[in-house]
C-alpha cells in the first residue's frame, strides 16, 4: 500500500500546464456587472481571427471550436454540472463566483465534509481550468468560459498538503454530476500499477452518473510528448499517453492539444487512447497560449507584479489592473476544460444524450487535422539537440508513427488527434436530431491470448508478428491490449495492432520513454482507432525492436473487446 500511495503523490507534480510567464496589451478597466466580456476578444479558441495575443506570432484564422452559432442559439451551458478535480477553484473570483456551487464542493484539506470551497495559495492551477470551461459570459469583466452559465464545482484532490488516496481519487468521480474535469495524470515515463478502485469507480460512473446516463469524465492525455527517460536524469525521450494506466480505459475521454494554428502542441502527449484534440496553446510568448481567470491580486497566481519574462499582462500592465487574468495558460490542462465547457453545452442541446453519445457524435462531428500528414519514419529524435552521441536511428524501413488511417466503420483516427479538433456547431447540430444507438449495455469479450513465445528480432524493422482470433462479434467501442514481454529495454519495442478489418494502430512507439524499464507484465493499453469496427476474426500484433543492445521475447499478448453485439 504504501508504494501504492508513492505513486499517486506522482499525480500532485503532474498538473498537466506547461506554464511560461510573458506579455499584453490594453483591454480596459474591470467593471463588474454586465454587458461585453473585455478579454473575450483574445480568446482566439473561442474566435480565432488570427489574433497574436500577446505573443509574437499569429495564429491561424478559422481554427477553434467552431461554437458561435450554437452560443446566439441560446445554449450556455445553463443546468449543467462540472466538476473541476484539481487543486481548487477561487470561488469568489469576480469571473466565477455568480457561477460557483457551494453545498457540492470538497474541500480535502478538511477530509471531505467541509463544503466551503478551497481558497489557498495552491489554487493557481484549478482556478484557470476553472475559467476555460466555465468563466462568467456578459458580465463586464474578464473572458467567457464556453459553457459560461454552467455551475461549476469545486475539488482540491491535488491541492498540497491532501493526500491523494486511492480512495480519493475514485470517490471524487462519484456523485452523478454531468462532465467532470481531470487535468491531471502520471508521468508518462514509467509504469505504475493500475489502480482497480478508479476503473470500478468509472465504471460506476458512466453505468450510474446523470439517473443512468452516465457522467461523462473528461481528462488530459498529458505534457509529455518530450519527457525524461525512465531511469535517465540527463536524456530525454518521447512519451506516450498509453504509458498512464489510468487512461487504458474507454470510459475517459482523453484529450490532445493543439495550438493556435491547429497543430499538435509542442508538449501534447500522443498515443492510441486519445480522443479527441482541443485547444492547449503554446507558451503566450512566441506562440498564443490561453487567456482565464487567475486568482485575484498581483501577488497570487500566474500573474504577479514579480514575475519575470515578456509579456506584460501578467504584471499587471496592458489593462489587468488586479492581475485577475493570464494569458500564459497552456497545456492539455487547458484542453480538457475547453472540451468540458464544449461538452455542457451538448448535453444542454440534448440531456439524453448518454455518456456513448456524447463519445460518438464528438467522433463523428471532429474536424480532420492536418489530414495530408503522412507516417513518420524518423523518430523524432533521430536528431537530439545538441548532443549527436543520441541521436536516435531506428532499423531502415521502420515506420515510428502511423498516418492517418480510415477505420472500417469509416472513422478517421490519428494517434496525435484521436478523432480529430472538436467542433461544437457541428456536435450541436447533430446532437439536436439525434437517436442513439448505444442503448445496449456495453459488454467486453474476455482476454483472447496467444502464449506462443516467439523472439522479437533485434533492430529490424520486420519484426515478430503473432496472430488470436476473436469469435465474439461486437460493434467495437474500444479494444485493450496486453502485453508479456521478456526483454531488458522495453522502451526499445513498437507495438502495433492490426483489427480483422485490417486498420492498423500503432499502440507503443518504438525507442519511447520506457528507456530503462525491463519486461512487460501483462501491462494494458487501450486502442480508440478501431471505433465502431466488429470484432470478430483475426487480429494481428507486430512488435519491432528499435534499438540495437538488447534483445528479447514476446511471451504472450491478448486482445479484449470492449463493445456491444
Ligand atoms: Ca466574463
Ligand atoms: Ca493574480
Ligand atoms: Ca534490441
């Protein structure tokens, strides 16, 4: 138990923001009340006009979360619940308070039953989640949230000083609210035990949430695109989303960011389980990151009277008098809560959406990013900056990262992009005149395996391939791998998996984070590239090992099918 605790203290240093201080220019005075919110003009994933905010270079016209038609419908967000699981939430912040929820709140610090909300010195980060999906729209201060009438509740899980139990960490995703908020997660450069009390608690959730329709959990896919290696202080590597076990789950939607001119963000972590993409930002100094609430005053908070670098605002300057704002939030920290906020104001265009639903119509409404990128064949390090003793070369012929590829259902899934940029009018639209076909519980096969030990070829890029055959027949909704590996450098190792339909999702990069991580066992992982494919037939693994010192075995893997028949 005790290592167990260990591991999820890894969660507190984790928030997912890449936070860089920098600068603004004039926005007005703060005047409560009502009318035109000030900020809201450089909120470029609410509008983007190819505003620069106050970095110095320009986004892309066009690409945000295409909403204005679904906001003059009328929808806000209004009757819907979020939960913001994080360090706090400055309930009176002028920008949050008329949309704060007392009575519902948790306060950690005082075991639970204290209601009051957390208001302390570790609320910087909750508070700006907190404005992305939910900050108070037309009254005269501030930006707007995208789901700007909806209540926000408020828990301080992560705040410092609250031990992060298992049993926290499962019973914060009770209480049947509609969309809870996670921007948070472990590191994605070594393994943890996946912890049983959070799978049975989601499972409770969307089986139980909303009178039965099932709450719809939200959270980050992580910062981790370039992480520390495992068992390395001085090399970094790339990290994988599939490397947290608490993400090897289809009840999370598990989102990616993008910047300001609609591509992956430098810091988005990747991998088969994402979702969907949202918008992140990038640092708000060279690259727009996202403007929000901050906690009020120039001397708490992102901005500060003392904080260094370029860009004014978060002094206090170029109009935020009260250093009430930041426009340096960034990370998949600030993706999740704009796709909570996108996802309130679908369940208030139609409640009966059920937690499926809402996946699905998001699938099906996304926006292809990038759509002409092709596979990668060079690893993203092949040249390491400033150091050519670690480049990294993969076998010739070694395909690092797929493209992205059509399912036989006719989804496009990407594993930097999951389905593709959220796009709320559209959502909208076909959330309105809509008819789900996902009343049918949701039913997983048990494992199927192959125990057959094979060798895993050393640096070559043909690699080992192994076969199982599923008979049940499920419309897939997510479909689990595991892995036994005997081999002293996993991190080594690709991993991909070939549906009976013949897509093909890369599950584990060759050469990522895992550097010094011995053996698989019995590890899982989760693919989303096979949505709404049928199961049954054959289904193909192909591990290459992509580096040249050691080698090893695949002992044994299996397939799980989560879906309905
Ligand atoms: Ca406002
Ligand atoms: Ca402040
Ligand atoms: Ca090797």
């Amino acid at each position: 138990m005790l290592m167990g605790l260990a591991v999820i203290a890894a969660i507190t240093g984790t928030l997912f923001t890449n936070c860089a201080k920098n600068s603004f220019t004039a926005v007005g005075e703060e005047l409560a009340g009502t009318g035109a919110d000030p900020l809201l003009g450089y909120a470029w994933h609410i509008n983007n006009t190819g505003q620069k905010v106050f970095a110095s270079d320009a986004g892309t016209a066009g690409v945000d979360l295409n909403l204005l038609q679904t906001w003059t419908s009328g929808l806000t967000g209004n009757g819907i619940k979020i939960v913001i699981s994080d360090d706090g939430v400055q309930d009176v912040h002028p920008d949050l308070k008329d949309n704060f929820l007392y009575g519902v709140s948790r306060n950690y610090h005082t075991s639970g039953t204290n209601n009051a909300p957390p208001n302390s010195a570790d609320d910087n980060h909750g508070t700006a989640v907190a404005g992305l999906a939910a900050a108070v729209g037309d009254n005269g201060v501030g930006s707007k949230g995208v789901a700007y009438k909806a209540k926000l509740l408020a828990y301080n899980f992560l705040s410092t000083g609250v031990s992060q139990t298992f049993t926290r960490m499962a019973e914060q995703l009770g209480g049947g609210h509609d969309v809870y908020n996670m921007s948070w997660g472990n590191s994605q450069n070594y393994l943890p035990d996946p912890v049983a009390a959070w799978e049975t608690a989601l499972l409770n959730g969307v089986l139980n949430g909303r009178s039965g329709k099932g709450s719809i959990y939200v959270k980050s896919a992580g910062n981790d695109f370039l992480v520390e290696c495992k068992g390395s202080t001085d090399t970094y590597c790339i990290g994988n989303s599939n490397l947290d076990p608490d993400n090897s789950t289809p009840y999370t939607i598990l989102v990616a960011a993008l910047n300001s001119t609609g591509d992956a963000a430098s810091y988005s972590s990747v991998g088969a389980n994402v979702w969907i993409s949202s918008f992140g930002g990038e640092s708000g100094d060279d690259s727009p990151a996202m403007v929000t609430t901050d906690r009020t005053g120039c001397t708490a908070g992102y901005a500060q009277t003392s904080i260094s670098g370029k860009v004014e605002f978060e002094r206090g300057n170029n109009g935020n008098l009260n250093c009430n704002y930041t426009t340096t939030f960034n990370g998949t920290s600030s993706a999740a809560p704009v796709l909570t906020g996108a996802i309130a104001l679908l369940l208030e265009a139609n409640p009966n959406l059920n937690w499926r639903d809402v996946k699905y119509i998001l699938a099906k409404t996304a926006v292809q990013v990038r759509p002409n990128s092709g596979a990668i064949s060079n690893h993203p390090l092949r040249n390491y900056p400033g150091n050519a003793a670690k480049n990294v070369i993969l076998p010739a012929g070694a395909v690092w990262e797929n493209a992205w590829v059509t399912n036989s259902a006719g989804f496009k899934f990407h594993n930097w992009y999951g389905f593709g940029r959220v796009n709320v009018d559209a959502a909208v639209a076909m959330a309105k005149n809509y008819t789900s076909t996902f009343t049918a519980g949701l039913s997983g096969t048990s494992w199927v395996e192959n125990t057959t030990r094979v060798a895993i070829p050393d640096y070559s890029a043909t690699g080992v391939s192994n076969t199982v055959t599923v008979t049940d027949n499920l419309r897939i909704e997510g479909v689990r791998i595991r892995l036994k590996v005997d081999h002293d450098r996993v991190g080594d190792l690709g991993v991909e998996l070939t549906s009976p339909s013949g897509t093909k999702s890369m599950i584990l990069n060759m050469r990522n984070s895992l550097l010094g991580q011995v053996d698989y066992d019995n590890e899982v992982f989760l693919s989303n590239a096979f949505f709404q494919e049928r199961s049954n037939g054959t289904w193909t693994i192909k591990v290459i090992d992509g580096g040249s010192t050691f080698n090893g075995d695949l002992v044994s893997w299996g397939v799980q099918i989560i879906g309905t028949p």
